[in-house]
C-alpha cells in the first residue's frame, strides 16, 4: 500500500518545527507502524535528509518509549495498544497520515516526534517507590494480599508511562498516570504505610507541570493499557484524606 | 518547579496549610467544586420542588399557594427568630457555595490553559469520550451564571420586572413568562443547566473520589435523572405560564 505521511519536523528544542509531506511505497500491511517508519527513515538516509527522530525501545507495547499523535488519536485508530503494536493493515491503500508529538506545555518537542517527559520522572521521584529494608529476600506470602487489592494494583501496575493520557487530555493533565502510579502502591499493604504522603507528594508535584482533571475520560480512551479513570477517583480520595490524615506528631507534646 | 518531597509534605502543620491543601491544589479545587456542586444540585431541585406549587392554583380564601409558600420562606423560624433572617441565612450558604464553585472553576481554567500550551494538534482530535455536556461545562456554567443573574433581578428584586409587586409570586411570575422573549431566555437556560447538571452530578462522584463497584453504577443513573427531573419541573412552569395555562 502507498501512503501520504504528514509528520511534523524539529531540528532541536527552541526551535520552530514545520509539517512535512513524505510518500511512503509499498508498504505491507503486516508492517508495524514503526517499522513503516523505519522503511521512510531507510529511504531518507540514501538520500541524505536527516531522519525522522521517534522514541522506541521494546516494540512489544511494554515500555511506553514510543507514542505519537496518529490522525488525532493517541497512539493511533486501535484502542488498547500502543504505537508499536499498531500495524499498517489498520490503515487503507492511499490514506493520508498526520504524525505529531505529543503536545503539552510541560512535554517540550525535542526533536521531530520526540518530547521531553522529565516531569513524568518527577512525579516518580516523589513518592512512586516504596521503602523498605535491604537484606536477604523475605519469606514469600509473608505478607497477606488480598485477592481484590492484586488485582486492582496490577491494573494500575500496568500503566507504561507513554503520556498518551496527557497527549489526549484537553486540559493536558496528567492524572490518569499519577494515579496509576500513586494507586498499584496504595492499594497494596507494602504501600499502605506511605500511602498519604504519597498521594500528596506525587499529586503536588504533578500539579507544577500539568493541568487539572475534568472528568471528560478521554485519558482513558487513549490509554494503551485500557487504565480505568477509577483509579483517578481512588486518587482524590487518598489525596483529601492526605489533607485530613497527616500523622505526624499524633499524640505528641 | 521541583519535586515535591514527602518530607515536605510531613512537615506541615496547622490549620492554614490544611486549608491550602484544597484551595492550592487543583485535586483540592476540585474537590470543593464537587462538594459545592453538591449543595447547589440540592437547591436547585427544592427550588423547582417548590416553585412547582404554582401548579396549585388557590386555596380557599384566594390566595395563590405559591404566595403562601413565598411568604413561608420569608417566615421561617416564625416567631423565634427576626423575619426574614433564616431566608437570608441560607442566601448567604449560597452566595458561598456558588462563590467557592465559580473561583474554582476559574483557577483550574486558567491552570489548564497554561497547562495545554499555544500549539495544537494539527489533525482534528479524534476525541472518544468528550461529549456536548462535558465540552460545554465552562460557557455553559457562564451561561447559567448570567441566567441566575437575571432571574434574581427578575423575580427576586424586580429590577428587570416592571410589574413587579413585592410577595406577589404569582402574578410577577406570570407578567414575566409571559413575554416570549423571557420565556425563551428561561427555557434556554435550562437546557445550559440540565447539561451542566448531567455532567456535574456524575463528575462530583469521581471528584470525591466515590467509586466503589457497589455504587458505581448508580453515579450515571443519578446525573441522568437529576437533570431530567429538573429539567422536566422547571420548563413545565415555564411552557405552562407561556401558553396560557397558568394565567
């Protein structure tokens, strides 16, 4: 199948981009959509234009390095997966294409379809751990999980990081990943000791870079892990009583 | 913009930065909005509860039930309290609710501007999920705003009324729907509020972070028939004044 690829190119950060027509030939249906770009990338090469930068690492959906904006849908028309696991058979002979980066303020484009998702790193560093003490690797089922908090933390546990829920917000807001992240430890009893500043360190310092949640759910459309935006309810909750609940200093002089 | 650290978070104490928590943080505004929202959805469906008396008519003297039920208003606490002091009580409940809702909408507006940045997606967003009810939350709140505005001054305070006689609910309420122009106004602002209020009393759920599998279901089930019940109530007085049949 022949394509017409609309793909947006920056030489670097600070720098204006512009959108840019390439013709992709006989492109196989059974072609990931990657791998169509790496065959345009192959063509660029011999002709010596620079080539089209995008973030990939596993190609097998479990990394969350890759994801772009596909014709207005995050990570492109199939729901549930992301960018690399897209194939060219989801596309018809002729088609046009429009490839762009994520947009947000707090993801500044640094290269063609490359956007910096530092604050993503952040979020982590702020409570997306839990603590516990180095040593010889303890008894397994030592601790007693219960079967609907495994299953729900492993939900969460899934998110890949690929920012698709802040590409697809309209407020640019990052709640479906903070929750993601604040929610597989909360939910567990490992979490549960720093289950409250958790939630208000990670929410906090999400607030610096991204906008606020308006419950439109587009987040969770886009998500390529099919994230529930329960998790984003489960995360206000943990955040007020963050505010309520602060134990530090309970009972003391 | 730095990280947040837990250690900050611990080292707060007191009852100013437990305030800040939900008037700084966008999960906080939030979380007030939906708590206001709460408030105001219980108002406005006992406002349209008791403005639906006007389907009543007269009682035996004379008097419409709607004037009584004015007068009840003004009067309640009887003789325990000054007139009107109850009624000015709970306007001034509202005036804060709806404050708190409005400036919370406001910041996390202009929060989220900056937040999306000056480019956009140059192919049309492809949006899944994103509704009418969802998509004109904003104008739309704005657009019932200017209606409360204009219906306090209507039939509140009469300035928009040149008919307007003090506790006559009745007829001041018949001179102004009587008017075409009004009532198209009135009805127009409930289609705002019956949008606003079918995405607002199922988001509030989300926002108070109420989502257990349980009731899950039911959050749906109740946006839709808040808004249809206020809906149906308030434009029934309007459509019933307007073709004649309450006169």
């Amino acid at each position: 199948m022949d394509l017409s690829l609309k793909i947006w190119r920056q030489a670097r950060a600070n720098e204006e981009g512009e959108f840019k027509t390439y013709q992709a030939k006989n492109v196989s249906p059974e072609a990931s959509f990657l791998e169509m770009l790496d065959e345009v990338n192959e063509e660029l090469n011999a002709t010596g234009e620079d080539p089209i930068a995008f973030e990939h690492d596993c190609r097998e959906g479990i990394c969350g390095a890759c994801g772009v904006m596909i014709n207005g849908s995050p990570h492109g028309p199939q729901s549930g997966t992301a960018t690399c696991q897209l194939h060219m058979r989801k596309f018809e002979d002729g088609d046009s294409i429009t490839i762009e980066p994520w947009r947000a303020t707090a993801f500044p484009v640094l290269k063609d379809l490359i956007v910096d998702r530092a604050p993503f790193d952040r979020i982590m560093e702020a409570g997306g751990y839990i603590s516990v003490n180095t040593g010889a690797a303890p008894d397994a089922n030592i601790i007693a999980v219960p079967k609907w908090s495994a299953e729900s933390a492993m939900d969460a546990a899934s998110c890949i990081g690929c920012a698709a829920c802040v590409a697809a917000c309209p407020n640019s807001a990052a709640n479906l990943f903070t929750a993601a992240k604040t929610q597989h430890l909360n939910l567990l009893p490992q979490g549960k000791p720093e289950r409250y500043l958790r939630a208000a360190a990670m929410v906090e310092t999400m607030e610096q870079y991204f906008g606020s949640c308006t419950n439109y759910g587009e987040c969770e459309k886009a998500c390529p892990k099919n994230i529930s935006i329960d998790f984003i309810a489960m995360m206000n909750k943990d955040y007020v009583r963050a505010q309520f609940f602060n134990m530090a200093r309970q009972g003391q002089k | 913009m730095t990280t947040t650290t837990r250690a900050e978070v611990e080292a707060r104490q007191g009852w100013r930065s437990w305030l800040g928590g939900f008037f700084s943080s966008s999960v906080g505004l939030k979380w007030l909005m939906a708590l206001t929202g709460f408030g105001l959805l219980l108002y406005v469906l006992v406002h349209m509860i008791g403005n639906l008396k006007v389907f009543l008519g007269t009682d035996a003297a004379g008097e419409y039930h709607i004037d009584l039920y004015g007068e009840a208003l003004r009067n309640l606490g009887g003789d325990l309290v000054p007139h009107e002091s109850i009624l000015w009580l709970f306007r001034i409940g509202l005036l804060a609710l709806f404050g708190i809702h409005i400036y919370a909408a406001w910041v996390l507006t202009l929060r989220n501007r900056s937040a999306r940045g000056k480019e956009r997606y140059e192919h049309k967003r492809n949006y899944e999920a994103v509704n009418y009810a969802n998509r004109t939350m904003r104008w739309g709140g704005v657009l019932v705003l200017l209606f409360v505005l204009f219906h306090i001054a209507d039939l509140t305070v009469g300035w928009a009324n040149p008919d307007f006689v003090e506790g006559a609910v009745h007829d001041n309420l018949v001179a102004s729907l009587s008017q075409p122009i009004v009532a198209i106004f009135y009805l127009a602002a409930q289609v705002a509020l019956a949008f606003h209020i079918y995405h607002g009393a199922w988001s509030l759920w989300q926002s108070l972070g109420i989502v257990n599998p349980r009731y899950k279901a039911f959050r749906r089930y109740f946006a839709v028939a808040f808004a249809a019940t206020v809906f149906i109530g308030n434009t029934a007085i309007i459509v019933a004044v307007w073709s004649g049949y309450i006169s």
